[in-house]
C-alpha cells in the first residue's frame, strides 16, 4: 500500500541505517519494525529476587572451581605476556562443563 507518512528526523535517520544494514527499502524497514513492535517482548535473563538481588538464569553450564581457576590462570598468564596460551589440566584436558 502506498501512503505518505511524515517522519521526524532522527527516526528517518535510525529507520534508513537500519534499512541500510539489512539492505532492504525504508518501507520495507518501517514495516518490520512496526510489526516487531507488536510483538511479544522476548523474556529477560535477569530477574529481581524478593530481596531485590539479581537472579540470572542459568545458560545450561556448570561453574566449577577447577573452570574459575582455569579462566584466572589463563588471565593471569594474558597479563603478564600478552598471549594466552594453553595450559595442561590434569588429564590432559580442560574440566569439563556440563549441566546443572
């Protein structure tokens, strides 16, 4: 359908780089972006806790202490050399991450 519609300026602006980017017409972008407005916002990660503390949902994988040594090691070895190298694990291999 075609129709004339007046837009501010910093919208005109935002809706033609994000018509750019995806390299589509600024029509075409207005309409998605309508449409996606009325869409069902997506779930946060985070939620408040009834004390008011942050509660991230879990992505599926472990932390484990030998994981947070590991990630320290490998920061601590980046910071001195500028490098990150591997490192051996008892093994031979990194500690594992699985699920909750």
């Amino acid at each position: 359908m075609r129709t004339t519609v007046n837009l501010d300026d910093d919208v005109h602006e935002l809706a033609s780089v994000y018509a750019m980017a995806r390299d589509m017409t600024l029509g075409a972008a207005i309409s998605e972006l309508v449409r996606r407005s009325q869409m069902p916002a997506e779930p946060s990660r985070i939620a408040i806790a009834d004390n008011g503390l942050p509660l991230i949902r879990s992505n599926g994988r472990k932390l484990t202490p030998e994981l947070i040594k590991a990630t320290q090691d490998d920061e601590f070895v980046r910071s001195k050399t500028g490098l990150l190298l591997k490192k051996r694990f008892s093994r031979g291999r990194r500690p594992s991450i699985g699920p909750l």
